[in-house]
C-alpha cells in the first residue's frame, strides 16, 4: 500500500510539474487544470503515507505551491486577451 501511494504522489506531482510546459506553450486554461488535479492527487497520496500531524502542513504547503504559481500577473497560467 505504501509503495503504491509513494508512487502515485510521484506521478501526479510530475505530472503537475509538466503542466508548466502546457502553460509555456499557450495553454493555460489546460495547465492550470492539469496544475490542480495533479497537486491534489500528489497531496492525497502524501496525506497517506504521512502521520496525522503532518497532514495539515502537507495541504498548507500545496495550497501555498498552487498560489504561488496562479497569483503573480505574469504567470503563464494567467489567460490573456
């Protein structure tokens, strides 16, 4: 179950990575989704492999990672026009 859990908060949160190119490339409404969903499941996943304690820094970190990305106003997650 571990091993199963570890792996799906290293896909999701590359897949998250990645996203950065999709917003690079001109599609930020896309990015910007695959940007949640993959912060999400990445969190999920770390909530279960982590102690209780830990679990409210894990989701303050990811939201703290999704504003830091989406709020200045030259992010390429921005839509334009």
């Amino acid at each position: 179950m571990e091993i199963l859990a570890a792996l799906t908060a290293v896909i999701a949160l590359g897949i998250a990575v990645f996203s950065a190119v999709d917003a690079e490339r001109g599609h930020p409404r896309r990015a910007t989704t695959t940007l949640i969903i993959g912060l999400a499941i990445g969190a999920t996943a770390l909530c279960v492999l982590a102690p209780a304690g830990i679990r409210v820094g894990i989701v303050a970190g990811t939201l703290v990672m999704l504003a830091i990305q989406l709020a200045p106003a030259a992010s390429p997650y921005r839509v334009r026009g």
